[in-house]
C-alpha cells in the first residue's frame, strides 16, 4: 500500500448515498438475509464483514437485483425505492459491481471485456473513462488482445476493475477483491482501490483485515443475514477480542502491512 | 470411388441440413438456458410458408427468383414465429427452465396438430427448381445439385452468424451472455432484448432448413419439424452448448456418420450409429467439441 493508512478518527456518519431498510433474500429453503439495514456513507469506503456465509456476497448481489429481494433500498438522486428494478437499470443508476472471483469473460479478450462496459457510462450521459483506467491499469492495454481466461488472477482482477470503472460509477459494490491474490497483488490492489475510492464511494466486501484497515472508514458487520455490528472501522479494529467475536479472526495489528507490505492478516 | 463421393456429398449435405436448425438451437441453450423444443415448429414454419408463398405470394413461384422469393417469404415467417414465441411465452418464464421446457414441448405438438388440421397430414409435393434436379459431376461421380445447395446455405449462414458474433456489438453481448448472462446484466446490459434476436436469428436458420430440406426431400409434412430436431439437439450436444463452430464440426460428423453407416451396413444403422457417437462423446468429452459445458 501506498503509506499510512486513513485517517479514521471517530466522527459522525456523513450522507448516505445508499440507504438499505430490512432486506431479505430467501434462496431456495433458506433465509439468507433477514432484515438488513445498511447505511452506505457518500465518498467513503464502506466495510461490509463477517465470517465466511453469513450473507454478505448475497447482500451486494441483492443491491444489483442478482437474486431476487424484498425490502427497501434508496439510492440517493433516484426517485423511489430501487428494489424491483431489474439489474440493469440499477447498474445504469451508476452502481458498479465487482464480482468475487473476478468473473472475468474469459473467451473474451481484454479490449472486448472493456467495451462490454461502454453502455454502462453512456446511460449515465458521460463517455467511457478510459483515461483513468489506463492510468490505473497500463499493463491492460498492453494486453489488449489477449484472451481474458489467459491472464493471472491479478490481471483478471484488474480487468475486472477496470471494466467497471470505465462506466464512472457512483458507488461501486467490490466483493473480496483479494482473494486469492498473493502478498503483492494483494497490495497492488489495495492501492488501485485506494485511488478509486478518491472518486467513488465503495461498499467492500473483504476478509484482509490490513485491507480493511487501510482503506475502510465505517464498517457493518453480518452475522447469520443480520446485521450485529456498526461502527468505525478502526475502533473496532483496535478492540481484538470484539473482532474475534465478530469476524472469527486475530485481529493482531500488522506493522508491517500498513507499511506497504500488506501481508494478509487473516487467521481462522 | 464415384459411390464415396456421392455418399459423401449426400452426407455434407445432410450436415449442413442439421446445422442450420443445430445452429439457432445452440446459441439459445448458450445464451438462455432455454431447451426449445418447440424450435422444429420453426423449421415447418419455413418450409410451409415457403410452399404457401410460391403457391399465393405475387411474384413468388416454385422456380428461378420467384422459389427465392418464396423463401425469403418462409425465412421471415420463421424468424417472425421464433420473435413472437420468445417474447409471448419464454419470456413470461424467464429462469424457469421447466416450464419453459412444457411450454415448448406443447408448441412443438400444438403445431404439428395445427398443420395437420389445415393442410392434413399427407406429404405435400415442394416447389423443386428445376436446376436442383439436375447432377454435377465431380470426379465422375454424378452429384445432385440440391446437395450443392444445402451446403452453401449453410456455409453462408455459418459465415454470417460468425461475422454477427465477432464483428458486431450485439454478437460481443451474445458471446459474453453464453459465457456469463448474470455478469452482462451487472454490467448495465438488458440481455433480454438480446434474446428476441437469438431466437430470430436461430428460427430464420431453422426455417431456411425448412425451406432447402423441404427441396431436398420433395416434399412437407407436419412431421418434418420434430424428426430433424432430434438430430439437431444430438448435433448441439456433440458439437458443445452454446458453440456455432462446435456445432457446424458436429453437423458434418452427423451427418457423414449417418449416410455412411447407412451405405456400409445396413439401411438404419446410421441412425443408431449416431446415438453411439453421442453416447461415445458424452462419456470422453460431455463437454462437447467445442469444449464447452453445459
């Protein structure tokens, strides 16, 4: 990462720019969201945690309209509540959406997953930025042609990136953008994501604690489709024995991680 | 040597008669999900709009301009079908995969009834060109001409369907849509106007295959639709779901297989010769040709 972490002192929520009231996603027999309330701050990255299952992959894809959801859900400049929207209106509402696993197309070449995203930006009235991700990204468009399937997971998480900031979202939904990722790519990422979240506000998935710590200012934590837990990410970062009980992970401070290593903290 | 040639021309021919329906099918299954059973009504939608028109249709007849005239007329009422059956039943059932599979079982019997009761279920004699009565000799083997004419449609429409996927837009979201339809719509994409002009696109190939096949054999029945679907479907299966090539490859193997096990051992054993191949490509490769899963 790129130096010191955030400053993430204690301060009152700002704007929500994403306002979610008991959100509920039954899948088949099992009732996998059971009421969440969320809160997602304008211009802040905000965490959402919890242990492996707990509903926070069905909780982004629920926002999208990816699995069918009641509730409310308010995205601010919409007029009404967005949850019976199809996918692809909230998605041109400016709501940009980084999968787990990257989901890359992967018969698909670089430039070719990249153009998917043009209408993306164009719904919204502004051309495709990509200015910034060439900037962000060079080493994709010396890869232009090559087949998506054929890059590391580190470039197809890039590419994953990359497309969907081409649209300028407003908000941008990332689900566990590291993992699986080494040591190095899991810093490369983390400074990509802390250049996005200069622009864009972030809802973030993420099991890397340095991650966490390096880039979240508010955090929201899952258990069992509820939320049990809302707050500053660093006060709850700084109480070890709470994030045991809440994330089910050592919540040692890393020294060496917030001084741009980022070696992944995470301990089951 | 010259009986090879012949059984192997009447083999392409039989290919490419099994690619034009297995190709609209195939990129269906890719991009939808939808198993459409009811894709065989297309293909009789061709075949009898096509002998409706050079029958009715002023300026269309069963030879010279006026047969493609008359084709064009089929294609179209094939293409407008396929539009209408997406739009009015599957979409309705979007993601629900059983009921769209009922649903177009009973479109598929429902329109074998209906042009039972208008037509009757006897053959009915097909406009014929009369230069696909005719022979082209190559290499001394007398081929029909009509073997010529199917495999030309279908290397026109695997042209044409191979430039829509890779030169146009439309063809980049199809693509994508079969490896990923969840992660196009997160990308801000209606994928379901999409699907209207997959199911056009397959039901005018269909209903060309009705059209040539309809040449081919002399003749229509109701019947004609269901029976070429059963080899379609083998064809999408070995040739890999959602794969034009694949398809194309496993048309050719189809139907090469078919006429030459015919010839070779005994009338019949062609088409249990194809079930093995299936059988055979399920068990080594259930991804098919082209590599793809289901």
């Amino acid at each position: 990462m790129t130096g010191a972490p955030r400053p993430a002192t204690s301060r009152a929520p700002g704007e929500p720019l994403l306002t979610v009231r008991d959100l509920h996603v039954h899948l088949g027999r099992s009732h996998v969201l059971q009421g969440v309330d969320l809160d997602v701050e304008k211009g802040a990255v905000t965490g959402l945690l919890g242990r492996n299952g707990v509903g926070k992959t069905t909780t982004l894809k629920a926002l999208l309209g990816l699995v069918p959801r009641t509730g409310t859900i308010r995205l601010q400049g919409v007029d009404g509540s967005i949850e019976k929207r199809p996918t692809p209106w909230v998605v041109r509402q400016g709501v940009g959406y980084v999968p787990e696993d990257r989901e890359v197309f992967a018969g698909l070449t670089v430039e070719e997953n990249l153009r998917l995203a043009e209408p993306m930006a164009r719904a919204t009235g502004v051309e495709p930025d990509y200015d910034q991700v060439h900037q962000l990204f060079g080493e994709l468009y010396e890869r232009r042609k090559q087949k998506a399937g054929t890059l590391s997971g580190g470039q197809q998480q890039m590419v994953a990136l990359a497309r969907v900031l081409l649209g300028r979202p407003r908000l941008l939904l990332v689900d566990e953008p590291t993992k699986g990722l080494s040591p190095r790519l899991v810093t490369e990422v983390a400074q990509v994501l802390e250049r996005v979240a200069e622009r864009t506000t972030v809802l973030l998935v993420e099991q890397n604690l340095s991650v966490v710590r390096h880039l979240v200012q508010r955090v929201v934590v899952l258990d069992a489709g509820r939320v049990v837990h809302r707050g500053e990410a660093a006060e709850l970062l700084a109480d070890a024995d709470r994030t045991r009980e809440l994330l089910g992970v050592g919540a040692r401070r890393d020294a060496k991680a917030d001084a741009g290593t980022a070696r992944p903290e995470v301990t089951s | 040597m010259s009986t090879l040639l012949l059984l192997l021309a009447t083999g392409l021919g039989l290919g490419a008669l099994y690619f034009l329906v297995a190709s609209g099918l195939s990129l269906i299954y890719g991009l939808m999900g939808v198993l459409n059973f009811a894709h065989g009504a297309f293909l009789s939608a061709g075949a009898y709009g096509t002998w409706w028109a050079s029958q009715h249709l002023p300026g269309a007849g069963p030879d010279g301009a006026g047969f493609w005239l008359a084709v064009t007329f089929g294609v179209a009422v094939g293409a407008v079908l396929a539009a209408l059956v997406e739009l009015l039943l599957i979409r309705p059932l979007y993601r629900r995969h059983i009921e769209q599979v009922l649903v177009t079982v009973g479109l598929s019997l429902a329109a074998v009834a209906l042009l039972q009761g208008i037509w009757g279920s006897d053959p009915i004699p097909f406009p014929r060109p009369s230069w696909t009565a005719g022979t082209v000799r190559v290499a001394g083997a007398a081929i029909p001409a009509d073997r010529f004419l199917l495999i030309a449609a279908a290397l026109a429409v695997l042209g044409g369907l191979l430039a829509l996927l890779r030169y146009t837009r439309v063809g980049l979201v199809i693509r994508a849509g079969v490896e990923n339809r969840s992660m196009v719509e997160a990308l801000g994409i209606d994928v379901r106007r999409t699907f209207t002009l997959v199911f056009a696109v397959g039901g005018a190939a269909a209903a060309l295959a009705g059209a040539l096949g309809s040449v081919y054999l002399g003749s229509v029945t109701p019947q004609q639709g269901t029976s070429l679907l059963i080899f379609a479907f083998i064809v999408v299966v070995i040739g890999g779901l959602g794969s034009v090539t694949g398809s194309a490859a496993a048309a050719v193997v189809v139907g090469l297989v078919q006429q030459l096990a015919n010839y070779y051992a005994a009338s019949g054993v062609g088409d249990l010769s194809v079930v093995l191949l299936l059988a055979f490509v399920l068990l080594a490769r259930p991804q098919g040709l082209s590599g793809r899963t289901a």
